[in-house]
C-alpha cells in the first residue's frame, strides 16, 4: 500500500504554477491525487489526446484536456495578498482545524 502524501491543497482552491511550461499562470484546481503526489488545475498543462469514437465520446479525433502536476510545482494563491504562500494548520478555540495563509496569518475558506 503506497503513503498518502500530507496535502495541505484542495480541490477549489486558486494555485498558482511556480515551476514548468506554465510558470506564473494561476488556475482552480479540479482534483488531487494523494497517492500520486499530482493536481489537476483547470485549463493548464494542457495536452492533446488522441481518442477513438466510443459511447462516452461520440466523436472522435484530438481532444485537448488538462494533465496533472506534480504538487511541489504548485502554491496556494493567497485571496488577500494575492501572492504565493504556504499554508499551515492551526486549532481553533472550538476545537475546529483551520488553514491559514502562511503571508497574511488569515484562515483561508
């Protein structure tokens, strides 16, 4: 059984590329793959995938769709300095577990 990577990134969330073909560009991230340690982030690292017609796709030809990237070539856009940032976890009075922007100290969602 392979580790589930410790992700601190959700599906939602603004991240920004910081390495790569599409470095500086920002996207919402459609999906996270812990045991890969890969996101899907919405209109970047696109590809063309070449499909034969079938049920699902009753067209066939090149179709362009996202592929995933690594986590580490990704940082969470912060939505009140909008910069980079990293996040961390804190407790809340209540018991309740939080992230928080790492550059502004504001909890996030």
């Amino acid at each position: 059984m392979e580790a589930l990577q410790k992700v601190r990134i959700r599906k939602g969330d603004t991240v920004v590329v910081i390495a790569g073909r599409d470095r500086g560009k920002s996207g919402k991230v459609l999906s996270v793959d812990r045991t890969a340690g890969r996101v899907v982030v919405e209109k970047l690292n696109m590809i063309k995938r070449h499909t034969k017609p079938n049920q699902k796709v009753k067209q066939g030809g090149i179709l362009e769709r996202e592929a995933p990237l690594a986590i580490s070539n990704v940082m969470f856009l912060c939505p009140v300095t909008q910069k980079p940032t990293r996040l961390g976890v804190r407790v809340q009075a209540d018991g309740k577990r939080v992230r928080f922007s790492k550059k502004s100290k504001d909890t996030v969602e």
